[in-house]
C-alpha cells in the first residue's frame, strides 16, 4: 500500500491499507502509521477529482542551464531574483567536486536578465538556502561544515548553520555567522526574512532531513536574537517540515511537509495569521501543484499573483530547473505594496546612510526600522 501511495496509484493503496487494518494479530506500531497514510489517500483521491489551476512555465536560459538550480529568493519589490546553483568545480585542492553557489538576475523590460554569480559571497564550499530582506539589503543564507582541510569554506558550529551579509553599495560584505541562540550544533538552514525585518523564520533539524521543524526568532531592541521557539504546533507535526517562507504580507506562511495529510512525500502547504496572532490550519495547496514526488524551494512573488518552484520535470534544461506559475486566487497572500526612496544631503546631493522608522499615523505605531544604503542612500519599505 505504502509502495501505491508514493507512486500515486491512491485507489490502490487504499484498498490495501484497508485491507491491512482489517486484518489480525499486525503490530501495533504499524496501526496510526497505516490510519495516517489511509486518510491520505483518502485526501489525494478528492485532490485529484478536483485540480486547481497550474500552467508551469520554465523561467528560461537566463536562470536555467544544465546544471541544477533551486532554493529561489526574491526582494520586496519583484525586481531581484537571487537563487542557489548546483555543478561541478575545483576547490582549493584542486578537487572536483559538486558545490553550491549563490546567482542573481535582474528584472528587465523582456523578463529576467542573465544571472551572474555573487562573487563576494560564492567559495568553494556550499553556500544554500538563502532569502532576502524585503528591501535586499540583507542576504540571510545557509553554509555547512568544511568537507576538505584545503577548502576555503566557512566555519560552522557543526551541520549547517546561518549566515547574515549586508549590502554595501552593489555588494554583500561580511557575512558573519548568526551564532547562538540562533545556530547550535545541529541543522540550521532554509532561513526566510519577515519584512518588518524583525522575525527570522528558518528549519532546524538533528541532522539533514531528519526531525526538521521550522522555527522562529526575532530581532530585539538591543540587537539581538531571542531564542529561537517552534513556529506553531499546527504547523510543526512528528513529519518534516522544510521550506519555509514569510511572505511580504507577513500574514501567509508556506513551507513543505509530509506531515500533514498530502499527496506523498513533501507537499505545498500555506497557512494563514489568525487575528489573534496564531497561525491558523495549514492548507495543501492542492494537486496538480502537488505530487507523489517531492515538492520543494516554493515561493510567491511581493504581488501574490506568482508562484516559483524548482522541478525536475520533463523538458527542462537538465537537473532540477526553477519554474513560475500564475497562483490561483485561494493561495494568494494578502496584496501588499512598497515605496522606494533615496536619503541625500540637501546641499550636496550626496547620498547618505541614515536610520528612519515608518510609522502608522492611525496607530502611532513603528511599523519599519530600517537604514538606507550607505553608499547610494536607496531605501525600500
């Protein structure tokens, strides 16, 4: 049954899930297992009779190649697309080997501009996983313990850990390990940026792939992280949850599991800010979107209208390639906007790096403390 339902024979798989419920004398810790990946099926059979809309569209020669690309990020204002890479180079050693690398592509008038590595950041090692500030003026990632004596990469608390750059002018500068409380000696990773710039949310597990739950902390007045705490028991299950993404609103969450009931191996699920501040239910963001096989590096664009995916689908430019795809009204976030501006001396029109605070004049409340970049003065709220 089990066999069925990764495969997405669901009908099947039911009938013998039935079966080996009904049946005597099985042992006992098989029984929620067989109940859990019942409902399952019972769940993908009325996913799959009722499809929601999906038209996958492969984002092109500028962001694909033969190589593997996933994990995308993108800023507040759309106009930003940065992703990890996957090939084959030479480390310090001389060693070839696969590593992850870090690209960016520009929005043009005729779509996404040719990508082009972040040099300042990209070693030898692997660099992963990373999200953007709203205003792109901080890049969160991840980087993972060194492999090679010889290589360049950097040093971790053990696992994988996260890592914080900020942009200086056109480039990101030293990036420094988020240390304790944020990272401990076992998996950290996957990490997504609130756009208050206050709330990191991010996967910590025991070990890649197993006992992954998402998390969160929060940047305190003084700069520092609190402990990090479990993002919501609704969300968090005795499964594995990856992926996880804040979008701009900071109201919609979406994040991968296999927890909740799905189609098999890691499902789409978003949930919604209740008004009393908790997350409510999860929702599987439903099939055809989601498969049989693993669905990973989800994303939605500022305006809620796009969604971006990695897949190894038929027809792409080889390996896993990042995709787009108009999402349906249902699993959209709430609209959000943003405002764009330059900090400059009033005299001598030289730009500047200031601190402002944006402010709801209803309220009175700081809703942004942000600064503007030092060397060309652009802010984005």
């Amino acid at each position: 049954g089990r066999m069925q339902y990764i495969s997405g024979h669901y009908s099947d798989a039911k009938i013998n899930f039935e079966k080996f419920l009904s049946a005597e004398n099985i042992g006992k810790s098989l029984i929620p297992k067989a109940h859990a990946l019942l409902e399952n099926c019972k769940f993908a059979e009325k996913a799959v009779l009722t499809p929601v809309p999906f038209d996958p569209i492969n984002m092109g020669d500028s962001i694909n190649t033969a190589d593997e690309e996933y994990f995308p990020a993108i800023t507040g204002d759309g106009q930003t697309f940065l992703f990890t890479r996957n090939f084959k180079a030479k480390n310090a050693a001389g060693v070839l080997m696969f590593q992850e690398d870090f690209f960016i592509s520009e929005k043009g008038s005729k779509g996404w501009k040719n990508s082009y590595p972040v040099s300042e950041i990209n070693t030898d090692g692997n660099e992963g996983a990373p999200t953007l500030s709203a205003d792109g003026r901080y890049l969160f990632f991840t980087s993972c313990a060194e492999i090679l004596e010889q290589s360049n990469q950097r040093k971790t608390n053990g696992s994988c850990d996260l890592f914080i750059a900020k942009k200086v002018g056109d480039k990101y500068v030293n990036p420094r390990n988020l240390a304790a409380p944020v990272n401990t000696k076992i998996w950290e990773t996957q990490p997504s940026f609130s756009s208050d710039g206050r709330s990191l949310y991010f996967v910590r597990g025991v070990k890649p792939g197993e006992n992954c739950d998402i998390y969160v902390t929060r940047i305190n007045d003084d700069a520092t992280w609190s402990e990090p705490v479990s993002v919501s028991d609704k969300i968090n299950t005795s499964g594995e949850e990856m992926s996880v993404f804040i979008h701009p609103d900071d109201q919609t969450l979406y994040f991968t599991s296999d927890g909740h009931p799905g189609m098999g191996g890691q499902d789409i699920f978003y949930s919604k800010r209740q008004p009393n501040g908790e997350w409510g239910n999860p929702v599987n963001i439903g099939y055809p979107i989601n498969t049989s096989s693993n669905e990973k590096s989800f994303i939605v664009s500022p305006d809620g209208k796009t969604g971006f995916f990695s897949s190894t689908r038929p027809g792409g430019k080889g390996g896993e390639d990042l995709y787009q795809f108009d999402l349906y009204e249902d699993a959209r976030p709430k609209t959000v906007t943003y405002m764009k501006g330059k900090v400059f001396d009033d005299e001598t029109k030289a730009p500047l790096g200031a601190s402002f605070e944006l402010i709801d004049l209803a309220t009175g409340k700081v809703i942004v403390r942000s600064t503007s970049n030092s060397v060309n003065g652009q802010f984005i709220v």
